[in-house]
C-alpha cells in the first residue's frame, strides 16, 4: 500500500518538473525581432556596442554607404556638427537645400531662419544620423557635403516639403536635385513655411537674365572697369559663376567688391536681383553683399 502511494507521489513531483511554475514562459511565447529589411534605411535605433561617453565610427545596419555619426551641435537650419567617432568632430552642410540665414555675422537674422534652426534642432539634437555623401566630399570651408538622414527621414527634403528651406542646386552633387524641386514647388503651392511668411525671391532662373546692365555712371562705390565688363562677361560665361544657377548666397564670397563683381557681371539690379544678393540685408540698393 505504501509503496503505491510513493509512486504516485513521485508522479506529480515529476510533472511539476516538465510544466514548469506558472510564471515561467513557454518557448511558444518569447516574442521575435523583427528585422527591418528596408535598404534605404539609414540609422534605425541600435544598440550601441560603445560606452555613453564614447561614439565609435560606424555605418548604417542595412546600408554601408551611410556614415551614422552622433550629432554634438546644431549650427542653424542647414549645418550641423557632428562626432564622426572617437572625438572626430566635423561641420556638416546638407546638400541641395538653403535655409534662411540665422547665425553669419555679416548679415542680419533673415525671415525664418530662426525657426529653420529650431526645426533641424527638434529633429536631430544629441541624435544618431546617417550621412551620404554624393560627389563632393567638402566645401571650401571644409564642411562635410553630405545627405542626413534620421532613420528612414530623409532630413534634406523633410526641412523643403515643410518650407522650412528652399531647394539650391550645386553641381556636380544634385543626386536627388530633382526629387528637392519637387518638393520645394509642393511647398510653394501649399504655402508652407518661408512661401507663407517672407517676400521670398521667384524661382531661381532658367535662362540668362534678358534685363539690361547697369550703366558705367553710376554713384555707387563700384570701379568703372567692373562695369565695363559687364555686358560682355554676362552673356560670355566669363562670371566667377554661372548667372543662371546655381544660386548663390553672400557666404559664397570672401569679399564685397568679389560679390559685387559677379553682381555686375551678371547684369543684375536692385530691380533684378535672383539671388538676392543685394536684397541679402532687407533693401536693394545695387550693391552687392556690402556687409561683408
């Protein structure tokens, strides 16, 4: 008698065993990590194999081509600082896009660059990136020329389709000029942003300028060989830049008689002003980025 109620006591035991308690999870209920299969990705949350105080060089899961870094500062709408790893520290311009001045010295706040830098601030501050790179690999400054990314936001577009920044061409690195036009004409159309609360400049021009230069009498602090120039190196090609594109701003010169000889050279005017160099502090008047 004995010997069977051991056994059956042994039983249960045993069973307790192989079921396990009841808050013990069954392999059926361990949930899987998904694995996001998209190759445009650029910097989906990872854990970081480095310490919080340390950012170690590495590329995107799902894309080689793309640099994640770790953002330090943001500048204004359209340049960042980042840490490429170990305290590589780096200025980063977007590509194929212009915010509104905010933070040069030699110009005023312009309408809406405030707020093209909170916005770039709200996106990416203290964050991972993913940065592309197109043609170029900097500028003149030595700023990194690149795309960034936010995960799967494309950031260079997000910052045009809301009006926060116009789209800005510089050859030979206009791998998705097309696709920031587009978007530009979206937020025009929409009124968004800039479109809706600046007397922004028209569109940037297709063709050169058909209005006449400006006379050689002039009262404004000009040399009369720049002038005489004008006519000739407007239609001639012989501009330090191309007149029609794409648009350049007063922090691409080093000087104002620089800017204004390219003004001049163009056959631009107060009146004709596309990239608003002379508009560039909130009046033409014909002279060419004179803060500088």
């Amino acid at each position: 008698m004995f010997a069977i109620i051991g056994l059956v006591v042994a039983f249960f035991i045993g069973s307790a065993f192989v079921t396990g308690t009841p808050d013990s999870p069954k392999p059926s209920q361990t949930q899987e990590t998904k694995i996001d299969l998209n190759k445009s990705q650029a910097a989906k949350p990872i854990e970081l194999s480095v310490s919080p105080s340390v950012f170690k060089a590495q590329t995107a899961p799902n894309n080689p081509n793309i640099q994640l870094v770790k953002v330090i500062t943001v500048i204004d709408g359209d340049t960042i600082e980042v840490d490429l790893g170990e305290g590589n520290i780096k200025r980063v311009r977007y590509i194929g896009i212009d915010t509104p001045e905010s933070v040069d010295p030699r110009q005023p706040i312009q309408c809406f660059g405030k707020e093209a830098t909170a916005k770039n601030e709200e996106l990416v501050a203290n964050g991972v990136v993913g940065l592309e790179k197109d043609v170029s690999d900097t500028d003149r400054y030595g700023r990194l020329l690149r795309y960034v990314y936010m995960g799967d936001l494309f950031l260079n577009q997000a910052l045009v389709t809301e009006g926060y920044a116009k789209a800005s061409s510089y050859p030979p690195d206009v791998k998705y000029q097309d696709k920031l036009r587009q978007s530009e004409q979206q937020a025009r159309a929409s009124n968004k942003g800039l479109w809706r609360s600046c007397n922004v400049a028209a569109p940037k021009l297709t063709s050169a300028p058909t209005v006449a230069p400006k006379p050689t009498t002039t009262s404004q602090s000009v040399s009369n060989s720049t002038n005489t120039n004008t006519s000739s190196e407007a239609s001639g090609g012989a501009c330090k830049y191309s007149c029609t594109g794409p648009d350049r701003d007063c922090s691409d010169f080093s000087s104002h008689s620089e800017a204004q000889s390219f003004f001049n050279c163009c056959g631009f005017s107060a009146a004709n002003d596309p990239m608003r160099l002379d508009q560039a502090t909130g009046q033409g008047n014909g002279l060419a980025c004179e803060n500088i």
